[in-house]
C-alpha cells in the first residue's frame, strides 16, 4: 500500500535512477516549511555535469537507526531557491 507521503516524496537515489541523472547534490536553503524543517534543494546533474533539474527536498530522521536521510518532491514545483 502506498501512502500520500510516498506518493509525494522519494529518496534522490530513486529519482536519480529515473531521471537518468549521473548525479545530485543536495543544498540547504534560506526557507523553512510551515512546519519549521529546513528546506533543502536537490540538483541533479548529467554526465557532463548540466543540470537537469531542480527538486525540493528535507532532511528527516530514521526511526530505527537515528540517522538523518533526505527526501525530495516527485513534482519539479516552482521554489525560490537558487
């Protein structure tokens, strides 16, 4: 069963693979979500390094390890990152 929040957000690996990007960078932004988490941006690359595309993405913690992993949009939307 897939939830809303899968259906909204997926690991920059998974999205990587289907964006057929060569590689992402993930970068704190300015913002803040109405929550208050940090706003982070995903860039993911090419293999001669162009960008491809823009996600938005945050930071959240494993429940089971403790350690923090990233999460970015399926949809591209607009943000104000640079």
């Amino acid at each position: 069963m897939t939830s809303d929040f899968q259906l909204k957000w997926a690991f920059p690996s998974e999205l990587k693979q289907q964006l057929e990007a060569a590689s992402y960078d993930i970068r704190p932004l300015p913002e803040k979500f109405r929550s208050g988490r940090q706003k982070f941006e995903c860039l993911f690359f090419d293999r001669g390094n162009a960008l491809i595309c823009r996600r938005i993405g945050m930071s959240l913690t494993s429940k089971k390890s403790g350690k923090d992993y990233y999460v970015v949009s399926r949809s591209p939307g607009v943000h104000s990152g640079k």
